[in-house]
C-alpha cells in the first residue's frame, strides 16, 4: 500500500502531461486528462489550475473554468497560472456579458439584422446561455438562410444539448454555404455520432 500513493501521483502526472499537449487542439480531450489526473491526485492545485486553462479554451465552459481556477486557489494561493487564469476568464466573462447586453439593444433596434444576431450567439454560447445561443443563431438562419457561420455554431450549440443529429445535420448544411464547421467539432462528431 505505500508504493500506491507515489504511483498515483506519478499516473496523475503522466495524464496532466497529455492533458497539456493537448489543450492547443483538443480542450475536451485535454479537460478529459485533467479530471482523471484530479481523481488520481485530488489536493494538487496544478491539476485544477491545468483543467481552468482547458475548460477557458471550451465552448461555453467559462463559468467552470472559473471553479476550477477557484479550487486550485484553495488548494494553493500562491499558484500563478490560477491566479492569472482566474483573473482573465472573469474578465472575459465581463466582456461577453457587455456584448451581450449591447447586442440585444442592436438586435432591438435592428430586428432584421442577421449579423447581430450572430453576433448575440456567439457570445450567449461563451457564457454557456446555449438556449439564447439557440436562438440566436436560428433567428440568423431564419434572416439570412445562407449565414453559413450560423448554422457551423448552431453545430456546436446542438452537440453541446447531446443532440448529435441535430448537429450533424448543422455541419452539413454549415458546409453547403461554404462555412466548415469547427474541426474539433467534427472530429468529436465522429467520435460519439459515427457517420
């Protein structure tokens, strides 16, 4: 039993190592590796602070990032990649939480404006409001049926619901406007709805 915790805490290590090779190009895959290395080390800040970086790259994961970086803070005050994570995805939050409020006046007074509405999705989407996304970027489609970029976010926002056919059907129409949907998107398609 007592070689147990020292290798849990190497294994811990080994997945933190793949979760940040992958946080450039796969953030689900990278906050995936960060949550094993948590289970297999709870108290080490590095993990969470690891999993806040991952989860601020997400869709709509900001309000997580925000506990994680949180958690590592209680864990370790003095953690730098926390304190700066913690302090950058507030302040993201803030400025899409201004957008959005910007936007829905732009979107009042333009009713007929597919863009702002677009632009209403994307940052609804950021603060994880995926039925505001929803709408957002169906009421685009709806004013201009060939906003191809609103129907590539409309993927995501279906996939980030589980509803994968719905997503499917988004990228396909999304890439017969000539807008490809996100290739994470895609490739995370492929992994749960196999086509």
């Amino acid at each position: 039993m007592a070689g147990r915790a020292p290798r849990q805490a190497h294994n811990a290590g080994l997945h933190a190592g793949l979760a940040a090779l992958l946080r450039g190009t796969d953030w689900q895959g990278a906050a995936q590796e960060y949550r094993t290395a948590i289970q297999l080390a709870p108290s080490d800040a590095r993990w969470y602070a690891g999993l806040g970086t991952a989860l601020e790259h997400g869709w709509g994961q900001l309000d997580a990032a925000v506990s994680a970086y949180q958690i590592a803070l209680r864990l370790d005050p003095e953690s730098q990649e926390a304190q700066q994570g913690l302090v950058r995805t507030l302040a993201q939050r803030a400025r899409f939480q201004s957008d959005i409020e910007d936007l829905q006046q732009k979107a009042a007074a333009s009713p007929t404006n597919a863009q702002f509405q677009y632009g209403l999705g994307v940052a609804r989407i950021a603060v994880g409001d995926l039925d505001g996304a929803a709408k957002s970027f169906t009421r685009a489609v709806e004013l201009d049926p060939k906003y191809g970029r609103a129907e590539a976010q409309l993927a995501i926002v279906r996939y980030l619901r589980n509803d994968y056919a719905g997503a499917w059907d988004a990228v396909q129409k999304a890439e017969a406007l000539n807008a490809p949907a996100d290739e994470e998107l895609v490739r995370s398609l492929r992994v749960k709805a196999p086509r």
